[in-house]
C-alpha cells in the first residue's frame, strides 16, 4: 500500500484544481492550497517513513 501513496497528492491536487476552476479562481490564487497540500503530504510520507526505520 505504501507504494500507492504517490497517488494521493496527485489527486488532492486534481481536487483542489477542479474547485478552484469551478469557483472562476486561477492557478496563482490557489497556489497557497497546493503548497498546503504538497507540505500535508510530505509530513504524513515522512512520518510513515520514520515507522518503516524505527520498526525493522
């Protein structure tokens, strides 16, 4: 399962494009979301890979 979890942020991202084009929002508006959704995926990543190392 761990090696699925490129797909999240893919569609986190593929989300949050699709809301701001539906709210007449551009890119440069909602660059503030992706870096909140880049950061909340790198910390969830980082925290399942310190289990992998503290467990084995």
């Amino acid at each position: 399962m761990i090696k699925l979890f490129f797909l999240v942020p893919i569609l986190m991202c593929a989300i949050w494009y699709w809301y701001l084009k539906s709210n007449n929002y551009t890119i440069k508006e909602g660059l503030k979301g992706f870096g909140y959704i880049f950061a909340f995926n790198g910390t969830i990543i980082a925290f399942f890979v310190l289990m992998l190392f503290i467990t084995n």
